[in-house]
C-alpha cells in the first residue's frame, strides 16, 4: 500500500512540474520570438552582441511565468537597442517601451500639451486662406482607418483654398504627433508636387523604400491611396512649413518630404526625433511588437537620425491666435516677399 502512496505522490509532482514548465516554457517561447525578430529586423542590430544581451534577458526573465514578468527583459533590450521609437503591446497595453535620455531641445516640452496632441482631441485639422493668396493646411496626427475618407477629406479642403485663389501655402505641422501618414500627405500631395520625394534608408536595400508623388497621388514603393484628384497646381507653390518639439513620428515623415522642396522654408523648433520607421508583428494573438527598421531620407538623400531642424527658430504657443501667432506672422512675411 505504501507503495502505491508513493508512486501516487511521485505522478503529482511530476504532473505538477510538467505544468509549471509548460506554463514557464510557453512565456518563453514568446520571448524568443520576440528577440528573434529584433535580432532579424532592427536598425540597431548591429550595434548588439546578441549572445552577450540573450544571456541577460533569460536571467532577468528567469521562472517568469506572464507577460508582465518579462518586462525587465524587455525593457533592457530596448535599452540596449536604444530604440526610442520601439514598442511591445500585451492586450493592446504598452508592456515595454524606451524613452532615453532627453535631447536638449526636448527639455521644455510640456508633458500636457504633449498629451493632448497625441489625443487628437483638442487641436483639429484645419484650413483656411489667411490672405488673398495664402492658404493654411494644418495636418494634426491621424490614427489608423479609411485612408480614402481621411485623405480625402484633407484634399477637399486643399481644393476648396485652391479655388479661392490660394497661391502660397503655409503647411502647419508642430500639432502633428504622428500615426498614419498615409492621408496626411495623400491629402496635401498636389501641393507638394509630382516627382521624387524621399524614402526610407535601411541596412540593406530590401529594407529601404522609395517615396514619390505622381499624378497627385503619393506612393510608398507601390503602395498608394490613389484619389480622384479634385484640383491640380500646374506649378509648385511657394510653401512654409511649422515644425516644433511636438512634431513627431509620421510628422516628422510628411516634413521630411517637404525638406528640400523648391520654394520651401521652414520655421518653428526642432522635431520631437522619432524618425524613423517602425514595422509591426504579431508575436501571438495578444502580443504585438513595433521596432525601428530604417530611418527617414528626404529628395537629395539625406537621412535623418535625430530629428528634423528649422531654417528660422520661432517660438510655439499652441494656444495662441492665429493673427498672434509667431510662426504664422513671419511665414506670411516671407511668402510675400518676392526676394526671399
């Protein structure tokens, strides 16, 4: 009998161990996917010893039995990465992410402000004529959706400024926080002009892409949105770009674009600094990743690491009006001034 009492006692705690392993070994799987794919894919990799950094994630991830648990892990790769752009999703949370140290140009930024951009909710699209010949096109970050609907919404009312006789154009990115930058520039695409626009500059060719505007449709490589063009600038306008500390991610992208135009100034502060592009992967059916892949480049193939710089520095209140507004003020005077 007492026999039987102890291989029943053994079958438990096998059977226990099994499970504990099963658990441990499925939470570890899913780092491994995880490494896997930054150590295939991210503009930083080779920057890492991956054995060096693998051996100190599993220590840090040692007996972690959720998700939670790997965050320390996580957290240390996106460190090592120095991925400021990088982020890992469980049930549509943040798990992980890397802010890194603050550039200096980024010290005053207000954290409320900050957020309220990124909400979307309080400062809007907008566009009107300013002057007789001045239209003024505001692109605030967009989330993902209808790329037909948002890009065309933001074309109509292009068109409708270009009908009342717009000539020059101020283009206001310093409330764009980035998300889809798709309709942002689909949207503003027959005032930027047909031709080569820029692209994206990876490690290897496969991971670099070209940008392009033709016929008023923008592509990224062969991906497009391709609108009904409602109206169609025959000559490229003069254009004044807003930029600030809280022009981020795709916005960055859209004034990346701008940079090098004929006829195109900026004015404004410098870029929030997150130029880069990031992928998106499914690890499993509640947790996601995004990581850097390539960097921005504009028309003449510069690529930007850091951030996108202004010809004039300007102050940015985002509250004020638009006639007290600074940047706007001195983008006006310089589009009416035929020696500048």
């Amino acid at each position: 009998m007492k026999k039987y009492n102890i291989y029943f006692v053994l079958f438990c705690f096998v059977n226990t161990l099994f499970y504990a392993c099963a658990q441990k070994t499925k939470t570890e799987l899913i780092l491994d996917k995880i490494i896997e794919h930054a150590e295939n894919n991210s503009l930083y990799r080779e920057n890492i010893d991956w054995n060096v950094l693998k051996k100190e994630m599993f220590s840090l991830a040692k007996g972690a039995d959720s998700m939670a648990q790997l965050k320390p892990a996580l957290d240390l790769m996106l460190n090592r990465l120095n991925d400021t752009h990088g982020r890992i999703f469980y049930n549509n949370q943040f798990l992980s992410y890397y802010i890194g140290d603050k550039k200096l140009h980024r010290k005053n930024i207000d954290s409320k402000i900050y957020n309220q951009i990124q909400s979307g909710q309080i400062y809007k699209f907008k566009a009107t004529m300013l002057q007789d010949s001045i239209g003024y096109v505001r692109i605030v970050g967009l989330p993902m959706g209808d790329n037909q609907k948002m890009s065309t919404e933001i074309q109509d009312a292009a068109c409708r400024i270009n009908e009342q006789g717009a000539k020059k154009w101020i283009i206001d990115l310093r409330y764009n926080g980035g998300g889809n930058m798709f309709p942002m520039i689909e949207g503003i695409a027959t005032v930027v002009g047909d031709g080569f626009v820029g692209g994206t500059k990876g490690l290897t060719d496969e991971e670099s892409s070209v940008w392009k505007i033709k016929d008023g449709d923008f592509y990224y490589d062969e991906q497009t949105v391709a609108l009904k063009n409602k109206c169609y600038l025959t000559k490229q306008p003069k254009v004044a770009v807003l930029l600030s500390p809280y022009t981020a991610s795709s916005g960055e992208a859209l004034a990346v674009i701008l940079k090098n135009r004929p006829n195109t100034r900026f004015f404004g502060g410098k870029t929030m600094g997150l130029v880069t592009v990031t992928d998106w992967k499914q690890i499993d059916s509640l947790t996601m990743m995004s990581i850097s892949v390539s960097y921005y480049k504009d028309r003449n193939n510069n690529v930007y690491k850091e951030y996108v710089d202004v010809d004039e520095k300007i102050e940015f209140d985002p509250d004020i009006d638009i006639e007290d507004d600074k940047g706007i003020n001195r983008a006006i005077e310089w589009l009416n001034n035929e020696k500048e």
